[in-house]
C-alpha cells in the first residue's frame, strides 16, 4: 500500500500524523478556560496571520473573488460551524472520543455522495463499509455514552461537526477543484475569523485565561494548523496524494494515545470496538484501497482536511 516511500516521505507522514492527532487534546486543554468560540477564532486568526503572507506570495487567492458566496458557504460548514462544535463536544466528552467519531467523516462523506453525488454513490463492498461504519458510531453511543445526555450532546456536536467537514470536500470538488487549495484554505480562515469574530466577542473570559489555554490556541493554529498544512502538501509532493491521504486512518490513533497518556482518559472495549469499526467501515466506503491517483472526491478530501485538521 505504501511501499516505495522514500524515507522522507515517511518522516512527513509520522510528523502529519502527530500534527492531526493532536488537536483534540489541546481543544480539550483550552475549553477548560474559554468558549469553543473563543478557542475556535484564536485558532483561526493565528493560523490566517501565518498562512495570509505565503499565500499571498505565492499568488494563491486568484479566481476567488468572483466566487466569493460558494467560499462563504465552504468557509461556514467546513470551519466556521465544525470548529465550535467540535470544542463544545469536547467539554462534555474525552478527545479520544472527539477524535475517534470525527474519523467518521469518509462514511458521512460517502453516504452524502447517495444523493449529492451520484458518480460516488456506495456499491458492494463501499456499502458494506457504511453499514460497519455506522455501526461502530452506535456502539460508541450505544455503549461507550449510553445514559449519559450531557455525552450524547457532545457526541451529536461532534458528528454534526463530521456533517460539515463531509460537505466541504463536495463543495471543494463541484466549485472549486482548479483552484490551488492553498487559496481557499486560506481565504476560508479569513472568512470564519470574520463571522465567528461576534461569539468569540460575547463568550469572552471575565479572568484571564490560563497559561495552558493560551499555549493550546497557539499551538491549534501555528503547528495543528498552518504547520501540518504545509508538511500535508510536502507530503503529497513527495509521496502523492493516494499515499498522502492514508493520514486519516492514523489520526484517531494518536490522538486516543495521547488522550490516555497526558488527560489520563479510559478508553473502554466499546471505545476500541467503535473504533475499528468506523476505521474499517470508512476504508471499505472509500473503495478500499488508493489507486496512484486520487479521483475528484478524494482530491476534495485532501484539500478540505487542510482546513479543518
């Protein structure tokens, strides 16, 4: 499946894979002392003021302003929604968990494909993976948060949110595919910062936050952001983008790692039985297996999770 990377292709890989399996654990640091608002545009204005100049020289923002009510709609369910959602999630529920329902994204990205998309719609195997998929989010609600309604809540925010970042990639193919990703990318963080600018206004701390906060923000947005945005393109550069995108699987993995390691949060059997099936599920929706090059949907899937991760 991977074989033939060369050795910096794979050290890209084990820093992206790190790179977007952390940014559930330091969302889940920072909502302890502000909004999932809060959290969210910090994020966003830190990862702009990074990502604005390199864009900007690279002349990346080209064609875009003649698009600029599909980039409103892109920008709103593939960050400006999601992110909240996803800090909300995580102040009734463990980052593992976060991580482990957001790798749902392919089957939702899949079963939207049924009626939005219907050169992608789910057949034999692809189908077989929804149905495990889906079963694996039941015995993670089922089982894992069954009883407890302040965890369901959180579990919902997080799927919605999983809603959002399985539009984008549609929007992405449909609208805006022969645009360098770098330019919507970028511009979309400009856009959210704009429209969450209100809510993270009115949410804002009446103490200053922590230290730990603070350094979670900065982090989300240089390293989990702008950082892991340019190493994923040295990534498909490298080793292409088939290769490149195998980076979803891993995700969950590190960041139920590091949940249990430094949050000191339980992972259960229905935790782990959830999530082998929703990997299993989401490998077996997306074909299962990547050619040497991406159809559109997945070069969507690539240019979207940039965004978001």
């Amino acid at each position: 499946m991977v074989s033939g990377m060369s050795a910096r292709a794979w050290t890209l890989f084990a820093i992206v894979a790190v790179l977007w399996g952390i940014p559930y654990l330091f969302i889940k640091v920072a909502v302890e002392d502000l909004s999932p608002a809060m959290v969210a545009f910090g994020r966003i204005v830190v990862a702009f003021a990074v990502l604005l100049p390199y864009a900007w020289y690279k002349g990346a923002f080209r064609g875009l302003l003649a698009r600029w009510r599909i980039m409103v709609f892109y920008s709103v369910v593939e960050i400006t929604l999601p992110w909240p959602l996803i800090g909300f999630g995580e102040t009734r529920v463990s980052s593992g968990l976060a991580a482990i329902l957001i790798a749902a994204v392919p089957l939702v990205v899949a079963l939207l494909a049924i009626r939005f998309d219907h050169s992608e719609r789910a057949h034999g195997s692809r189908l077989v993976g929804l149905v495990v998929g889906f079963a694996g989010v039941v015995v993670l609600l089922g089982l894992d948060v069954a009883g407890r309604p302040g965890e369901l809540l959180g579990a919902g925010a997080i799927l919605l949110a999983a809603v959002g970042y399985a539009a984008g990639p549609m929007i992405i193919k449909q609208r805006l595919s022969d645009l360098d990703p770098l330019g919507p990318v970028t511009a979309s963080m400009g856009i959210s910062m704009v429209l969450l600018a209100p809510f993270a206004l009115g949410t804002w701390p009446d103490e200053s936050p922590g230290g730990d906060a603070i350094i979670s923000v900065v982090v989300l947005g240089v390293i989990c952001s702008a950082i892991a945005f340019l190493a994923f393109f040295a990534l498909i550069a490298e080793a292409g983008p088939g290769k490149a995108t195998i980076i979803t699987y891993v995700n969950p993995v590190v960041a139920v790692t590091l949940g249990v390691i430094l949050l000191d949060e339980s992972v259960g059997p229905s935790a782990v039985a959830g999530l082998l099936l929703i990997l299993a599920g989401s490998w077996l929706s997306t074909g299962g297996k990547l050619p040497p090059g991406l159809s559109a949907r997945r070069r969507g899937v690539a240019a979207a999770a940039m965004a978001r991760e």
